[in-house]
C-alpha cells in the first residue's frame, strides 16, 4: 500500500517494529509520547465489505469490540477518507510496560481498500495525569489536520 501523510516538520518518520505497523511518526523529533501509526492488515481472501457492511458495525457493541481489552470506547462514528468508507473511535487505555503504567488516548481512523483494513492512529499519553481530556483538545486540531492529509495513491492508479 503507497500512502502519504503530511506531519509536522517537527514529527520524525520511523520504521515500525511491531506487526502490521507500517510506519510511525512521532512528535519532538521522536522524543515524546504523542505518535501517529499507519498500520495496515490483510483480509482472508475472498472477504470483502461494503459501505452498508461497515455502516451496520458502527454501533457501540461492534466498536467496543473492535478496540484492545480493558479500553474504554469514548466516541465512534462512519467516515468516508479518500472515498472510502469505515469508522473512527475515540478510546482510553491503560498500558504496562516494566514498572511503567502510562494512561494513553487514542483516535483511530479505520477505513477498506479492497482486502486491506487500513488504520491510522494518533496518541497522547501521561504517567501521571489519567484524564488527557484536555491535552486531547489540545492536539484534536492537529490530527484532523493530519488525517484530512492521507492519500491513498493505489486508489489513483
């Protein structure tokens, strides 16, 4: 899948070392918690959805679902990117990592392209502070601004 994605100059572009993860760009050249991923997974063959397919799941019961465990489904909705349909969410996480426990929120974009399931998130996260409300609205501008850049060449081709 050829994509592009246009991120602060300030965000480094980073190969990814966990599956499925294309790409990542990470803010304060690549010192910070504040992250967008491309991730990108293959569909069995033979499945494909449609619009009325990816409208019917976006419901609470299919959202709260499709996020990881213990999560907590915020908001959710349809979207159309690059005429393609699918659904964002808006979720909270708590993640462990040694002795670390960081609260992360998360806005994943989720669209189909033929037997791909393409998804694009953005996250903050805190140490400390377990309510990110108010940063999130502080960098909400920033990743419509990102997502409303995606282009997804193969659907030109």
């Amino acid at each position: 899948i050829e994509f592009s994605l246009e991120v602060p100059l300030s965000w480094i572009s980073k190969e990814a070392n966990r599956p499925n993860i294309v790409r990542k760009f990470i803010s304060n050249n690549g010192h910070s918690i504040e992250m967008a991923m491309v991730l990108v997974y293959d569909f069995p063959e033979g499945i494909y959805l449609s619009e009325s397919d990816i409208k019917s799941t976006v419901n609470k019961k299919d959202m709260n679902e499709a996020i990881p465990p213990n999560s907590i489904l915020k908001d959710f909705g349809f979207i159309k990117l690059e005429t393609l349909p699918g659904y964002w969410q808006r979720y909270s996480m708590k993640i462990q990592r040694v002795k670390k426990t960081m609260t992360i929120e998360m806005l994943a974009y989720t669209i189909f392209y033929k037997d791909k399931l393409i998804q694009i998130q953005f996250q903050i996260g805190d140490f400390e502070d377990t309510n990110l409300d108010k940063k999130f609205k502080k960098f909400e501008p920033l990743f419509d601004s990102i997502i409303n850049s995606f282009v997804l060449k193969n659907v030109y081709q």
